[in-house]
C-alpha cells in the first residue's frame, strides 16, 4: 500500500499548492506532481485542477477526499495494532499541553493507569497546532490542548478553564507597569486576543513568551511584570521573587480534550475522556445559586 500517495492527496487538498505540500513533507514539488498522477492513473480519474488562481479539488477529488481519511486512518490503525501485538501492553499515545504539565500531571496519569491496568501509555509535551495534526494523522490518540483546530475527522470537548494572572517583580498596581519591562503573554492561540482587549497599551512590548515555566524563569532571571499560571504564583510569592498585582484582570483559557472520531466511541477512549472530566470537574463547578428575593433557602 503506497500510503504516501493518500497523505500527499489529502495535505493538497488541505493546502490548495504543491509548493506548499512539498514544503510540509520535506519532497520536491516534482515528487508531489508524481505522486498526485500516479494516485490519478490508479483511480483513473482527475483529483485537481491546476490553474493561476492555485490548485482546486475536482468533483471526483472532492468525493474521494472522505474515503482517503478513511484509508489513512485505516492504516495508521493496522500499524499500531502490529506494533502492539504479542506479549507489550497496547500503547496509548497522548499529548498534552506544556502549560498543563504541571504539579496535578501526576494525578491524571495515575488516574489513567488505574482506569487502563494493562495500556502502555506515552506522554508529550507539545503546542495545540502539533496535536491537532497528530490527531489527524493518527500519530496520537488523545490530546490535551488550548486550542482546537476544527476539523471533519476530530472531536473535541471542553473540560474546563486554567487562569493566568499578571505578577511583577517591580510594581504594586496596573497603572504602573511600563512596556519596557513587560512580557506579552502567547500561551495560546486566543489569549493574545484577550490581553490586547484587556491592555491594549502593553500590546507593542518587545518580548513575548508562549509557555509557562518559561515566563516564570524569565521573571526569576530578568525581571519584570507578566502573567503566570495562577498555580505558579505561590511559589512567585512566597520567595519573594514577584508580587501579585491585585487590581489587574485574570485571564482563562479554556482546556479542551481533543480525540478523532473514528476512536471517540470506544471503550478505552470513552474511558479516557471520563478520567479527564473527573480531573478539572473542579475548573467546572457551579457557583452555588442564590435564593430569589423572599424566599427561605
């Protein structure tokens, strides 16, 4: 099974250039023409058209496009059940935030072993991009993340929120913080957004930092004002490295689990997905309702 031909198909019809496909499998631009006719002679039909306006899926690409997740997946899953074959564990491959590695890490994975006794699993550290595409082709099987990318073949669920907090090691207020010394935060896709609504005079700062245990490194080495994972201010506190800055507005990312469709039903991912709702149940309770005005609670 040529399975090179399907991935190169499916990443143009994604892509809309063969310059570009080539770019992202590392071939020539010759090598994805090659491979896109030889998928067309087997098929005996035209995938895409080419024209100056770029490259566009035909009919028949369009009707084949379903059916090549389908083939690819297929695979992936045949490679994965021969590697796990004999007397190993099956192994559970999943992704996982940088932010979300965390002192709470150990209990999910606890929780995960003692729901799967016998499941090898591994675990990595990566960006939302990564595993959305990790998912996609299959290299993973569940991904913990901030921000989805929406796709026919992925599910995701919402599992809760995290809250970044903005700390300093050189000013008590807002008011105070100056740009020169102030480190954007890019922990995710959407918290650029939401800083800039929030601080929109902070936004031309010179530094940005896209993970946590980096941010908080940096406010140990250089100094600064930022904001942390509400879980790392403690520490920030307590060694007097920064102060929190009360009247500034925290901002939550929501956390997202993240499975392709072909697996979100079945039991060991079903299994899965329950482990990580039990594990930020806390992020998702409701705050306790007040009873209307007179009426005895």
């Amino acid at each position: 099974m040529q399975i090179e031909l399907i991935e190169t198909f499916l990443d143009l019809c994604e892509t809309r250039s063969f310059n570009r496909t080539a770019e992202r499998l590392g071939v020539t631009q010759s090598t994805v023409s090659g491979r896109i006719s030889a998928l067309e002679k087997a098929l005996g039909q035209k995938l895409f058209d080419r024209s100056r306006s770029g490259t566009q899926p035909t009919l028949q690409g369009l009707r084949f496009e379903p059916h090549a997740r389908g083939l690819r997946h297929g695979w992936t899953e045949a490679r994965h059940a021969v590697g796990d074959a004999g007397s190993r564990p099956a192994t559970i491959r999943i992704g996982i935030q940088h932010d979300l590695v965390n002192a709470h890490f150990s209990d999910l994975i606890a929780a995960f072993r003692l729901s799967l006794p016998d499941t090898a699993f591994f675990f990595e550290a990566d960006y939302s991009a990564q595993m959305c595409a990790d998912l996609t082709t299959g290299k993973e099987d569940l991904a913990i993340l901030f921000s989805p990318r929406f796709h026919p073949d992925l599910y995701f669920e919402t599992l809760g929120e995290v809250t970044y907090v903005m700390v300093s090691t050189e000013v008590e207020r807002l008011e105070e913080v100056r740009r020169e010394t102030y480190i954007l935060p890019h922990f995710s896709d959407a918290i650029p957004h939401a800083h800039a609504a929030l601080h929109p005079t902070l936004v031309d700062a010179s530094l940005s930092i896209g993970q946590n245990a980096a941010m908080v490194a940096l406010l140990r080495s250089m100094g600064g004002t930022a904001y942390v994972m509400q879980s790392s201010v403690a520490d920030l506190t307590a060694d007097r490295t920064c102060r929190l800055i009360p009247d500034a507005p925290p901002i939550t990312q929501t956390v997202f689990a993240g499975v392709n469709q072909r697996f979100r039903h079945r039991p060991v991912h079903r299994r899965l997905l329950a482990c990580l709702r039990d594990h930020f149940a806390f992020a998702r309770q409701p705050e306790p309702r007040r009873p209307a005005r007179g009426v005895r609670a």
